[in-house]
C-alpha cells in the first residue's frame, strides 16, 4: 500500500515528490523502508536485527611435551565443509536510521517470533555439533559433478541420470561426519554381478549334447602321443631298476655267495688237517685257495676255471685250467699262476688292482701252504685275444726265463669287456701253514 498524501500543491498530486512531505528526512526514511519489497511498508518502528555472534578462535599456544596432544579445531572449514559455501552475513551499518517523523506513518512493527521459536546463536549449534548431538545440514548448493580421476572406486555421474539417493546425516564424531561431507555426490560402484544373478543355463538337445560328448574325447593322435609317453616312462624306469641291480644287487649277492665259499673252504681245511695231501686237480667251479691282496683289502676264494655262470659272477677268482688256456698251480716247481676276475659288477674282486705299484704283496693261501708275491710290472691294456699274457713266461712282463709267477687278467676301461688289464707278480715267499702266517698277513 502506498503512505497517505499530506498538504497540496504541485507536491501533493506526486507521492514521490520531497514536497509532499513536511520534514526534510522523512522521504528518504519512507524510500530506506521500501528497499524490502517483502516488508509492507506500514507505519511502525523498524525491526531490530540481532547481531550474529561469531566465535573467536583462541589463540595458538604450543604444548609441552608432557602436556597430551589436542586435536586442531577449526569451526569455519567445519561450517564450510558441512552447511557449504555460505555469502558471509553483513552486519547492519552502524548509522542509526533517522528518527520516524510523528506526523508521518511509518513501517509497522515486524511481530518477533516467541522466545520459545528464537533463533539459536551460532556458538550454540557448534556447541551441540561438538558434543555429537545430530544436526540437520542447511541446504547447500549442488556438488560439482566428479571426473574419475577426481573419484577413485567410483563412477561419475552419468549426465541425465537419476540422482542418487540422499544420505542419512551421519551421527559419529567430527571425523566420520567431515569423510560423509565430503563423500557426498559420488556414486558408489555399482555392484558386481555373481553366480546367483546369471540367467539358467539353457538345457541342450540329444544332438547337442552327443556333439559336446564327442569333443570332450581326446583325438587319436592325443591317445597315441600319451601312450608312447607312458612306453617311454616305462622303459626309462625298467632301465633304471636294471643299472641299480647290475651296480648294487649283484655286488650283494656275489659278496654273499663269495663269504660263504671261503668258509667253506677253511672248513675243508681244517677237517682234513690231520692228513694233508696234496690235491692237483678240482672240479670246475670249485674253489681251492684264497687270494690275499693287503693292499686293496681283498681276500677273494680262488675256484678252477673262468666260467662266468660257475665261477666269476658268484663273486670268485678262476683259475686259467682249461686247454689251451691251462696255467700252472701255485706248487709247481715252475710257472705261471694266471687268473680272472670282475672289475666292475659281481663283487668286483678286481676292481683297482690298477692301483698295485712293484713290490706289493699278492698272498696266495692253500690247503699246504701260504706262496707270497711281489708285485712287478703292469700292461695297462691289450686284447682280449692277446694270449700271450699267461704264457709260461709272459711276453711284455719284463721275464725272461722260466720261474714261479703270477698274473691278475680283469677287463678295461671300467664298465666295459673292450680290453684286458694285466699285472704281473713273482713268487718271494713260500711258507707252509704249519708256520703260520706270513709277516704282511699278520699285520
């Protein structure tokens, strides 16, 4: 509504003119009234707007270390973090409006609200905000929309899209309510679908599922490929067992049958001990002497004859008996004493006779008597058909006449029947047991 006119003149027909009111002030009190077009301009006193209050911020005083550390509390990035960005309130100016002129009707008076619905200071709020108490945010403007390097685990915003749900105002402490504050406007990442929201597997027909049978059966070539594998594995496994019976079982049993011929024979010995003749002839395979070898610590039965079956593959010595590879025994007058044994397998009794050097001693034990040679020379390799070798006086041992001699045949390299080994021995010592031991058996 407009102020009632007053007086009459050119003024009065204006009511904006000055003229049409008596006191000078009064125009521009009614013009200063009017700036609030919400306010209706009636005559009245103008409303008193409260002064907000805004709390000091103490001053910073450094802690000693026995003093506790405090968190850092900052009540304007709390109220911005939390209401928003706010235009701060401008305080009213401090010059005070113009007194109301009696004559002419003011604005009326603006009805307070009860004390009950007053307005609460700010320092209340923050008061019942730190004490945890839930506070309703004011509204704030919409969050920028967020790109994804900006949020980590989620998704932006799709533009036209539905706006998320709004969020329950936290109820925790200041912490947890400042990470809900600045989380808001960001979309938590849409859940991963699982087994349970994958659609039913579609059942499949006769001929379908005679097809998915057929390619689930492996092809020909993959069947045969896998049994050539398995033939392989087969093999490389009955090859092993074979090496470790040729290298370790055979060693076994051969030193067992071996042990037991030479207690025999000792046996033999001492029951016919009482009437001692001498015996020139045995039957193949069986055994008559033992041979001593300090050296490689070898005390091996010696039998008659070279047969691998009978003789050399139980773990003994043979003696070279057979035409036309026949040697003399250890008792004659004149001779060559030849024998055989394993190198490698069978309880390679010659295994490093490689070792002996001239003058070791090689003990040959019988029934009468002990015979002790003396290591002379070696032939590190010949062939096995070079006969020679066991001849009544061997040919490459450095003898020249006829004497007692012996000589030790094994096969070379190792692990191998290509060539034959030779050492050669002559005879030093002849004792009967009668006499007892030689001095290199006794020690």
């Amino acid at each position: 509504m407009t102020p009632p006119r007053h007086g009459a003149g050119a003024g009065q027909d204006d009511p904006h003119d000055p003229r049409a009111y008596e006191d000078p002030g009064a125009f521009e009190a009614a013009v200063h009234r009017l700036a609030d077009p919400l306010n209706d301009p009636l005559p009245g006193p103008e409303p008193v707007v409260p002064e907000p209050v805004v709390p000091q911020q103490a001053p910073y005083e450094p802690q000693s270390p026995q003093q506790a550390p405090q968190e850092w509390y900052d009540p304007d990035g709390y109220q911005r973090d939390w209401y928003g960005h706010q235009e701060p309130v401008q305080p009213p100016s401090e010059a005070s409006p113009p007194a109301p002129d009696p004559h002419v009707p003011g604005p009326a008076a603006v009805p307070q609200p009860p004390a009950s619905e007053a307005v609460e200071p700010a320092t209340e709020v923050l008061g019942r905000i730190d004490a945890g108490d839930p506070v309703v945010p004011a509204p704030r403007p919409e969050p920028e929309a967020l790109t994804e390097a900006d949020a980590p685990g989620g998704v932006p915003d799709a533009p036209g899209g539905a706006p998320d749900a709004p969020t329950p105002p936290p109820t925790g402490g200041r912490a947890e309510r400042r990470r809900a504050a600045k989380g808001r406007g960001r979309r938590r990442p849409a859940p991963r679908p699982g087994p349970q929201s994958a659609a039913p597997a579609k059942p499949m027909t006769r001929m379908e599922a005679r097809r998915a049978a057929k390619a689930a059966k492996d092809s020909p070539a993959i069947v045969i490929s896998r049994g050539i594998g398995e033939l392989f594995i087969t093999l490389g496994v009955l090859m092993l067992l074979f090496v470790t019976y040729q290298l370790w079982w055979t060693n076994v049993r051969a030193d067992q049958i071996a042990g037991r011929e030479t207690h025999k024979i000792q046996d033999d010995w001492a029951k016919n001990e009482k009437t001692p003749e001498k015996q020139e002839a045995f039957e193949p395979g069986q055994g008559f002497a033992i041979i001593h070898i300090p050296k490689l610590d070898v005390v091996t039965p010696i039998a008659e004859g070279t047969s691998k079956e009978k003789v050399l593959d139980r773990g003994m010595v043979g003696h070279y008996s057979e035409k036309p590879l026949k040697t003399a025994m250890p008792s004659a007058k004149e001779g060559n004493f030849a024998l055989a044994g394993h190198r490698n397998t069978h309880g390679e009794p010659f295994r490093y006779i490689n070792r002996l050097k001239p003058g070791d001693p090689i003990v040959v034990e019988t029934r009468e008597a002990y015979y002790t040679y003396e290591m002379t020379s070696e032939l590190a390799q010949t062939s096995p058909s070079n006969v020679s070798v066991i001849a009544p006086v061997p040919e490459q041992s450095g003898f020249t006449k006829p004497g007692r001699y012996i000589t030790l045949t094994t096969c070379t390299p190792e692990f191998t029947s290509t060539y034959r080994l030779i050492v050669w021995g002559k005879m030093v010592d002849e004792r009967p047991r009668s006499e007892g031991k030689p001095d290199v058996l006794a020690d």
